[in-house]
C-alpha cells in the first residue's frame, strides 16, 4: 500500500471513529432504562424496573410502578460508574456494571454508630431494626438497653458493592417526556405536565446618542412547563423540600423559562363549610338577629369591669 493510500486510510479510520463518537449517548441527553441493582456479595436485589423480577424478590409490588425509567445523563440520576457506561453507548445498548462502595452508598464508617438516649426514640420504635430520625439524622436502632440505645447513622447500603445490569431502550426527544421523566426520578412519580409557549410583553430601557432613555416595549415567547401537582406530590418531603432547586434543574436541562405548579381540588361533594366560630356562621346564621342573641346573654358589663379592676 501506497504512503498515499496508507493516508487515506487512516483518514477514513478517523472519520469512522468521528461519526462513531458523535453518534453515541452524550451529557445532556435522556435515555428509557430499564434496570435491576443487586448486592454483589448475595445477589439481593435492591431496586428493579422490573415487576417479576420484584415479585421474585418478595418487593412489595403494590406501593410502586415498575416500569422503565427516562435518566438525563449528567443529571446523577445514575451511579457515576454507570454513567461512564452510558456515555458513548448506543440505544439497544445492555450489559452489567460493577459499582465499587466508594462510588455507591459509600464505605462503612464505624464512626456514624452512636449510643444515645433512649428518650430521644420514639415509645413505639424503640426495638432493634427500627428506621429513627435523631437531631435530623436518619439511622438504624441496633440495640437497645434500659435507657440507652445504639443507633447506626449509615446508610443500610454502606459497604455494599453493587451491580447494576440494565438495558438502553431508547432515546427520549420529547421535552413533556422528559420532564415528566425527570420529576419521576425525584418523586418517585410520573405528574402530568405540559410545555405551552407563552407570549409576554417586556420592556427595555436604552439610550439615545443624547443620553435620553428611551423605554421600549417587545413581545417575547417564553416556555412554561406546568405540572399538575397530586395530593401524594404535595407530600413528598424531598418536593417540601427541594421544589426550587428540582424546579431550576428542569429549567437549566430543558431550556425553560418558567415552572409552574397547579393544584388541583376536586369536588367532593362535602357541602358548605361553616363559619369562623363553628355552627354561628353555618347554615341559618343570616336568620339571626345579632342585637336579639346580645340581649338574651346574661353577661353584666360592670361585673366585668369591676372583676377586671380586681385582678
């Protein structure tokens, strides 16, 4: 083969890996996972997308939708390993990756087991193995003796290796999707939302050569996502909590403009409500005559004053 020829070669090779390289799964981009992460050591399953598998584990199938989750690489949404797996892969794409402690749940610290007061735990969940949440610290009751109790701060999954196996099964464009993908994977939900393009008019101040401000006023089109806020969504501590932040990531990685929450209150048929003090201001209350009710109380006013005055 020619220099020439040996050149050109090359050139196409480049090319090829070029093509290659842009047409993989990138930061930014949302992809429909399905998946299942299991302990390395005893293969115990810890989360799946799949309800057999989830059954066969004894999960209770009930309380949560299994179905394939939409990601946004970049978002964390994944495993930083598992991420680097997506990251130039293909949709159609499966395979199994190793997620070291350090890069799941964190290595065990002996540190975070304290002994604390008994007191602090609430009567009913004071018994080895109980979930309890201490000065803003979520922990495990070990043990507990008279009035003092060991409580283990780590996460249940600290020390654990892990190995997640998943399948890529497509690519998501739309932005409804991905947002509703997204706020799935903070509350563990699905909303419904819609994205409508809104036009709004804005003003601006410039300056002439003279220096004069001169105020102008522009149209310009703003996109809004709005979500249909369940009962369940309002709830959510991490939503009570995070809603500005969750809401600006859906901004910053959908290019929106605006997030807007709508409650929704359906009807339930209760009634009218009564008034401010109880029955008064319920039903046949405009019937009452004010001065009449005054009169019919046995209250003298100068017993008051005088038991007042006394004090």
């Amino acid at each position: 083969m020619s220099d020439q020829e040996q050149a050109d070669a090359a050139d196409e090779a480049e090319e090829s890996e070029t093509e290659t390289d842009a047409g993989g799964l990138e930061d930014g981009d949302f992809v429909r996972v399905a998946y299942t992460i299991r302990t390395a050591d005893d293969g115990r399953v810890i989360d799946t997308t799949d309800e057999e598998t989830a059954e066969d584990a004894e999960i209770d199938v009930d309380e949560y939708e299994f179905e394939p989750r939409i990601i946004a690489l970049g978002a964390g949404h994944v495993f930083p390993t598992v991420e680097e797996a997506f990251v130039g892969g293909a949709v159609g794409d499966e395979g199994t990756v190793d997620v070291p402690a350090e890069d799941a749940f964190g290595e065990y610290d002996p540190d975070e087991v304290e002994t604390v007061k008994a007191d602090k735990i609430p009567e009913d969940d004071r018994y080895p193995g109980a979930q309890v949440q201490i000065d803003n610290q979520q922990g495990h009751l070990e043990t507990i003796i008279g009035g003092r109790a060991r409580v283990d701060f780590n996460h249940p999954l600290a020390g654990e290796d892990l190995e997640y196996e998943y399948e890529i099964i497509e690519a998501i464009d739309d932005r409804e999707e991905q947002a509703s993908g997204m706020l799935g994977m903070y509350l563990q939900e699905a909303p419904e939302v819609r994205i409508e393009t809104v036009t709004e008019e804005e003003e601006t101040v410039t300056e002439d050569d003279d220096g004069e401000e001169t105020v102008e006023t522009e149209e310009v089109e703003k996109d809004v996502l709005y979500v249909t806020a369940t009962q369940a969504m309002q709830m959510n501590q991490q939503w009570m909590f995070q809603k500005q932040q969750i809401a600006q990531d859906l901004m910053d990685r959908l290019d929106l403009d605006r997030v807007v929450i709508e409650e929704v209150i359906e009807g339930g048929g209760m009634g009218g409500l009564g008034g401010m003090m109880g029955g008064m201001g319920g039903a046949g209350a405009g019937d009452v005559d004010i001065e009449e009710a005054l009169e019919d109380v046995d209250v003298d006013a100068d017993e008051i004053v005088d038991e007042i005055d006394e004090e």
